[in-house]
C-alpha cells in the first residue's frame, strides 16, 4: 500500500518542481501552461495524501494518520497557508516552520527566514527574525530580503524598494527570495501607480531626465520583460502585474485582452486584480501628445525680463531639466547682452557709481542665481544642462560638479574608515552602507554626467577596492565582496580605466562561497 501511495505521489512532485523550475525560467505564453502543470499536480499530491492519511484513520492507524499527514499533506497546502493565513494573521513562527516544509528548494531557511520577515508584526517578531538573521552567515540574499521586508512591515516603503532592488547585485540567488522580492516589488509599484517599474525591476525610469513620473511613456521606448535581464523569477501574481504594466505603459508585445484574463486566473487574489485588469483594458494606449502651440513672442523681447520670468518659473512649479536649462540659457543670454550691459552703464551714470561697476554688477547676479539653481538643482538630483558655458551655466557645472564630487569623496572615506574603528558591525549595516553609497554615487554621476564621473571613479575605486579585499579576507562575506567588485569592474569600464579593469577582472573571477555552494561568476 505504501508503495502504492509512494510512488505516484514522489511522480507528481517531481512533475510539480520541474514545471516550477520551467516557471522560473520562462515569461513568455508558455508560463501560463507550466503554472497549470504545477497546479494540477499539486491538487493531484493533496488529492493523493488526503486519502491515504484517511484511509489510516479508517483502519484504525490514526497516529501514522498524523504522521503522514506532517510528510505528505503539510508540504502541499504549506506554501497557501502561508500567503492566506500565517503572513495576514502575523504568526511569524509558524510561517518559518511552514516554509521549511513547503520544500522550496536547497537551504530552505533562507525562504523561511523571509516568509517569518513577511509576517513579523510586533517588536518581538522583529527581534527574533533579527536574531535569525544576524545567525546566518556571510551575508546573502535572503538576509538582505528578510531586512527589507522588516522595514516595510514597519511602514518604510523606501528602504524596503533600495534593498530588494540591490539583489540584483548579489551572485547568491535563491528562487523563492527572488519570487517574493519580486512580487513585493510589482505590488509595491501597483499600489504607488509606477507601471513602469516591473517593466524595469530594478526601478531604473525609461523617461529623459526630467519628465514627469507620471506622464505617459512613449511605447518605443519600452519593451515587454526579458527573461534573461530579469532580477528575478516572476510568480503568477508578478507575471500578472507585469501585464497590466505592460497595458498601461504602451510596451512593445503588450499582452493581449485574452492573455491578460489568462494571466489573472492562474494568479491569487483575484476578486482584488480583477478592478486591475479592468482598468489596464480600458486605458487607452498612450499617444504622444503635441505641445500646444504658443502664442507668438512680442518681437525681440528684452532678454533681462526673459531671464527673471523663467527664474520664477522655477519656483513656481516642480524643476525639470527642461526648466533649469530654460533659465541657465535666459541668464546667460541676458548677462552677455549688449542691452543689457547698456542698461547697467546708464544706472551706473546716474548713480555715479566708480570705474568697473557694471562689469562687478554683472558678476554680482551671476553668483547669486548661479547659489540659488545650484541649491535647486541639488534638491532635484538634475545635473548643469550640457554644453552651457556662460557666466551662470559655466559657474553652475562647476558649483555642481565641484560639490557632488567633495561630498563623494567625503562619504567613500568615511566609510572605508569603517574598517579601522574597533567595533564589529552587523553584516547587514556593511551592505547597507553600501548601499546608500552606491545610490549617492549613481545619482551624482547620473547628474554630473561622465566628466563627473571620471573624477569621482578614482577615489570610489581605492576604498572600494580596500573594502571589498576586508570583507573577502577578514569578514569572510564573500557574497558582498564580490558584488562591491563587480559594480566596481562596471564602473572602471564606463571610464575606460585599464588598470581598475584589469585588476576587477582578476577579484571577478573568483568563486564565490555560497550555502548554494561555490559560485563561478
């Protein structure tokens, strides 16, 4: 009877991981037949299990009944219970034990440690997933996953979204932290509105610099999800908000009506997505819309009041790179003007004002709008438009470049003195640190541009080759070192420099110690 029972139950599961494991490699139409696969499988083991463990009560061995039911019910409906009962109720403890047993592949505690992060509600759910995770070490995905679950269970959205977005750099991957890293990430954008972050997972915007967040994407610029540039595998839900992106954004290979309906069978929750799917049906294919035509300019307008209308024009509405290079060339035009500087003579004259005064007057306006756009232009992350070279464009990259590039240098050595002050961090907090650098670093160089970028790579690339070599030979977090040299390798590329590129190939091509085992990148 056992062999009876055995046999065919160990052939679904079998059928069951390899139509996930098909799954997660896969977003094209065919993931809708493999999430059939999996589900008819599952349904068959429950089936299955259900009636050998009764036909045991039956017969009077009800204690191999419970037994059986731990080994062959339990793994089933484990992974359900946990979305459905354990995570919405809060009972962290027995979500980890759950996810143990749904089997989600090799070191099932890292998929347990997240789901128990998932459900932690209270400050003592927070401790003990805390003190699981700080037990693991080095460092990898599912620790840094189980922090940022953490922090949006405690309402802090925006370092859960930066630190689910950096396992992109981790060569530690686990398919079901990736699932549930990339299923809090579509939600998360599904609920704020932004389409088109599960186009883009990890959260780069396809719109110039600039444009509105919320103005619609022109559908050239998009292109349905690639497999092979996803951070991570897509559950059912996932691939269904990834659809209704798709719809919403314009992408190329959008999925049709009938396919998006498909798509939101097979995904939970459907009495919530149906109002979704709904609304990504009815939206209107977005359309580039012309801008409306202007009235025509008085004739020559005096280029002093043109330049300090579109100074106020800044402060009357949100800044855009468009706005800012607006004012830059009105000021520069307008201090470089022959009017202008006749102007200045004549107020000179009648103020008797001594020898040099328009020329210090000029420079006087210059400095101070060159403070306020840098002040702006800082709050806003925008860099100096390209190519403006007057008084106020010129002083405005310098101010610009000249501060990012101080604060850069500043923050590297601050944290490369970390491996000097005599106290053990927590793992996580290194990453972390990380972290916040490399979002510092890329919003500066996104806004300096490349020359920026070359001046700030050489100092990032001395600490940060000093601190990938620590925590690889003295804190044996291997997993970060190897993602602190890799960023550093693609930056050495950007700038074309030989020597960081040689020596970032060698720290590269190291294996990497993993739970998974020893990974060659």
């Amino acid at each position: 009877m056992r062999s009876m029972i055995a046999l065919p139950y160990l052939v679904l599961q079998w059928l069951r991981q390899s139509a996930i494991g098909a799954r997660r490699r896969d977003r094209t139409a065919r993931y809708l037949l493999w999430s059939v696969i999996a589900g008819v499988a599952n349904a068959a083991m429950l089936a299955l299990a259900t009636s050998f463990v009764l036909f045991l009560w039956a017969v009077g061995l009800w204690w191999l009944g419970l037994a059986m039911t731990a080994v062959l019910v339990v793994p089933v409906i484990a992974s359900a219970a946990i979305r459905l009962v354990l995570v919405p109720a809060g009972y962290h403890r027995l979500a980890y034990q759950a996810a143990l047993y749904s089997r989600p592949g090799p070191d099932p505690a890292a998929y347990a440690l997240c789901v128990a992060a998932w459900a932690a509600r209270d400050g003592v759910a927070v401790a003990w997933v805390s003190a699981q995770r700080d037990a693991r070490r080095p460092l990898g995905d599912a620790e840094v996953a189980a922090t940022a679950l953490l922090a949006a269970g405690r309402g802090d959205a925006a370092t859960a979204r930066e630190l689910l977005r950096s396992l992109a750099m981790l060569v530690e991957d686990h398919p079901a932290v990736r699932e549930l890293a990339g299923e809090w990430l579509a939600c998360d954008a599904a609920e704020r509105g932004a389409w088109h972050e599960p186009i883009y997972p990890t959260g780069e915007d396809p719109r110039p610099t600039g444009e509105a967040v919320g103005a619609p994407t022109p559908r050239a610029r998009l292109s349905p999800i690639d497999p092979t540039r996803a951070s991570w595998p897509a559950t059912p839900l996932t691939y269904l908000l990834e659809g209704i992106a798709a719809r919403h954004t314009g992408a190329a290979g959008a999925p049709s009506a009938r396919e998006l309906w498909a798509r939101w069978l097979v995904a939970p929750r459907r009495r919530t997505t149906r109002a979704l799917v709904v609304e990504a049906l009815a939206a209107a294919a977005p359309v580039r819309r012309e801008s409306p035509a202007e009235a025509p300019a008085a004739a020559d307008p005096a280029p002093l009041p043109c330049a300090v209308a579109a100074h106020l024009a800044i402060d009357a509405r949100p800044i855009t790179a468009e706005t800012l290079a607006s004012a830059v060339r009105a000021w520069d035009a307008a201090l470089g003007d022959d009017t202008t500087r006749l102007w200045l003579a004549r107020r000179a004259l009648e103020l008797d004002a001594p020898l040099g005064a328009v020329e210090r007057a000029i420079r006087d306006v210059a400095s101070a709008v060159t403070d306020h756009l840098a002040r702006v232009a800082d709050a806003a992350q925008l860099g100096a438009p390209p190519g403006a070279r007057g008084a106020v464009g010129g002083g405005l990259a310098r101010r610009l470049r000249h501060g990012r590039l101080d604060a850069l240098e500043a923050a590297f050595s601050r944290w490369a003195e970390r491996r000097h002050d005599n106290t053990r961090h927590p793992s996580i907090d290194e990453w972390r640190e990380f972290i916040a650098l490399w979002t510092a670093y890329g919003a500066a160089v996104a806004a300096g541009g490349l020359e920026l970028r070359r001046l700030a790579f050489p100092h990032a690339f001395s600490k940060g080759s000093n601190m990938a070599a620590w925590l690889w030979n003295k804190r044996e977090e291997y997993a970060l070192s190897h993602a602190i040299s890799r960023w550093l390798l693609d930056e050495a590329l950007a700038v074309g420099d030989t020597e960081a590129i040689e020596l970032g190939h060698r720290n590269c091509e190291l294996a990497v110690p993993t739970r998974l085992g020893r990974i060659q990148p």
